[in-house]
C-alpha cells in the first residue's frame, strides 16, 4: 500500500478486520501496527475495500517474459522464440519493442513491471463524466437527501436517461474516496451520520436495555393492523438524549413515516406524558390508534396518557430497539441535526417543527420515494 510498509497480506488482514467492524485501535493490537500507519491505508480510500487486481489470462507472464530474455540471449528469433510460447510472432515483437530500444537489453523483471504499471487504467467515475448531474447530487445533499434518496429520486424524475441517473454506491464512493475529484469532501457533513469513512455494519453496538414499567402491555399483544402496517394511526416512540439531561420526544407513524419532534423540559414521566399528550390530541382520531414505546421510565404514566387520548401504549421487549424500527431510523437520522453530547434544551419548538417538516418532505425508498408527508396527507384527506 504505497509508502505505508505493509506487505500484501497486512493489507488483506486489515481490510478483513475493517469489514468486520474492528476499530483502528482493534486492528492496531491484532497486527503489532501503529494505528496511524493502519489509518493512512484506509483513510485515502474512504474505508472502502480497493478491488483486488489480477492479470488478464491473455497477457504475457513473468516465465514467458524470461523465455524471451533467454532467446534474445541465445540470439533466436522472434518468430522461434514465438512457437516455443505458443504465441503469435506480433505479441514477442510488440512486447521487446515496448520494453527495450536494443534487443539485448530487454530484462523480463523489468518488462513485467512496467506491463503491470500500464495496465492500471482509470475509468473516470459516472459522476465525472456528467457535470450536470454531479452539480445536482451535489445540491440534493446539501438539502440532507441520502444518496439513496437521491438515486431512487433521479430514477423516478429522468425514466430512462442514463446521463441523469446515478447508483447510490456511486455516490457514497465519490464522498468517501476524494481522489476522484468530483463531489466535495464537505458534502459528507450532510451524511445522516457525518462520517469520513465506511465502517463495517457491525462497527456500532447496542446499548443496555432500560427499567420496568407498572402495568406495561407488551407488544406481543399489538393489533396485527399495527404489525403488518395496514392502517395509519400506529405510533413509535423515544426520548432523543442530549447532554446535561436534555431530551427530544421523537414519535413516527408506522405506515407513512411520518415524523413529529416534541420539545420535553424534562424527563420526568409527568412531563413527558403531559407534553406527548398536548401534542396527540391535535391529530384526528383516525391516526390515534397505538403507541409503541421503548422500557423508559418516562412512560410510567402511560394509562394516563391513554386516558386522555384514548390511544393504547405498547411496550418493547428489554434490549430490543429492532422492535420500533421506524423509530430507531429516525433518530439515526436525526443526530445529523442532534448530535450526541449537545445541549437540546436550546432548540425551540418552532425548530424542531422545521426539522421535522424536512424529513417529512424526503422521499422514502420504502414509500416508493413518495415522501411521508404525501403518504399521511393523502390518508387524511381520504377520510374526510
């Protein structure tokens, strides 16, 4: 890898190991490296594995390139020492023509080098080839379009034009690796996660479950409309964290995805019932049906918030946030606006309004990018 001084099978260790979701510091102990040597081979690449490259089956090997060293040695010629590789006459001579002006200083070490060296074409990535559509990627990022988002909006928007469609994979790849000059390294803050670098899918882990609650209906007792995601009105929820204890009510409607953020001073059961239910009782009854919750104690109240919204509260098994899946999406998505350890308290309810209408206003690839916005508003104006 360059400069850096690992030998190829380092290398293939620390792509393996980064894949598997290791940290640097991980990878450091296991190997005997240094952790900057480690991340200088996987920072100019964005922490996406190079592709492994091979030789073409037709190309000339090394021992056939000594066999040409070894008759130019012996003064044979060219179309001899063609039928002893079983070759055409016109590879041997384009080959000694390529490497060496005098026959007798053709060197096969060095001429198989120089093969592998010319060997190594660049193809300009899509995006470069395409001005107009980079420069439009580049604006939908900047308004917090995931590239998914953005590759299943494109494909929708342009049919069948190729010069205006673009894979996410493309996308991720010209943010992560900077080397193909196209899109800017300042786009990866409108990330959902803000990362530099690709990190394996088992990087993150999940975090300790939480307490008891009195009386807590379990969600194996959900309606099955609320499983299979039939009928709007089902809800997810949790508390966003901040620091020095401040915290975000975040709820998502099953079916549509749609977003609503509550400002909570507190997270005290009583506050956040109070504040939860101020904010349910302005939807129409139709979208009231049930609330998913996680085990935090702020919900201890919960009989007292279905009493006054008439919408029953569901709880998750301990440790399995995968059962309010929407929910746990969304929050990953809001840290791009929230990020750990800052204060939340400063955020005003207006704010968190505007936050909210933003991603309401995204398309969604599991809404077949409609966005849940349209996907809600069309359900209400259905019923009325």
């Amino acid at each position: 890898m360059g400069g850096l001084g690992l030998s190829v099978q380092e290398t293939s260790e620390l792509w393996r190991r980064w894949k598997a979701g290791e940290t640097v510091s991980q990878i450091a102990r296991a190997m005997g490296r240094k952790e900057g040597v480690l991340l200088g081979g996987v920072r100019p690449h964005g922490g996406i594995a190079p592709r492994v490259r091979c030789r073409s089956r037709l190309a000339l090997t090394l021992a056939e390139r000594e066999e040409i060293s070894r008759g130019l040695c012996a003064h044979q010629s060219i179309r001899q020492i063609a039928r002893q590789l079983g070759r055409a006459p016109s590879s041997v001579s384009r080959e000694i023509a390529r490497n060496s002006r005098l026959r007798w200083r053709y060197r096969a070490h060095i001429s198989d080098r120089r093969a592998w060296d010319r060997a190594l074409r660049p193809k300009p990535c899509h995006l470069a080839c395409h001005p107009q559509l980079a420069r439009l990627v580049a604006q939908k990022l900047r308004l917090e379009w995931s590239p998914r988002q953005i590759a299943g909006w494109l494909a929708t928007e342009f049919g069948d034009d190729k010069s205006m469609r673009v894979s996410h994979e493309t996308i991720y790849k010209s943010l992560f690796i900077q080397a193909r000059g196209v899109l800017k390294k300042q786009l990866t803050a409108h990330l959902r996660r803000g990362r530099t670098l690709r990190r394996g899918r088992s990087y993150a882990n999940n975090g300790p479950g939480r307490g008891q609650i009195c009386d807590a209906v379990s969600i194996r007792e959900r309606p099955a409309q609320a499983e299979d995601r039939a009928v709007p009105g089902h809800w997810e929820g949790d508390l966003l964290v901040g620091s020095s204890h401040s915290h975000i009510a975040t709820l998502v409607e099953r079916k549509s995805r749609f977003v609503i953020l509550v400002k909570v001073p507190s997270n005290d059961t009583q506050t956040v019932v109070t504040a939860l239910t101020r904010r349910v009782r302005k939807l129409p009854k139709q979208l009231r049906r049930s609330l998913t919750w996680d085990r935090g104690k702020e919900m201890a109240d919960h009989k007292d918030f279905s009493l006054a919204t008439d919408m029953k509260v569901y709880f998750c098994d301990p440790r399995s946030p995968w059962q309010r899946g929407s929910n746990e999406n969304t929050n990953g998505l809001l840290r791009q606006y929230f990020p750990k350890k800052t204060d939340l308290s400063d955020h005003s309810q207006a704010h968190l309004d505007r936050i909210a209408l933003r991603l309401n206003q995204r398309p969604r690839e599991t809404l077949g990018f409609q966005t849940p916005a349209d996907t809600l508003g069309a359900y209400v104006a259905s019923i009325h």
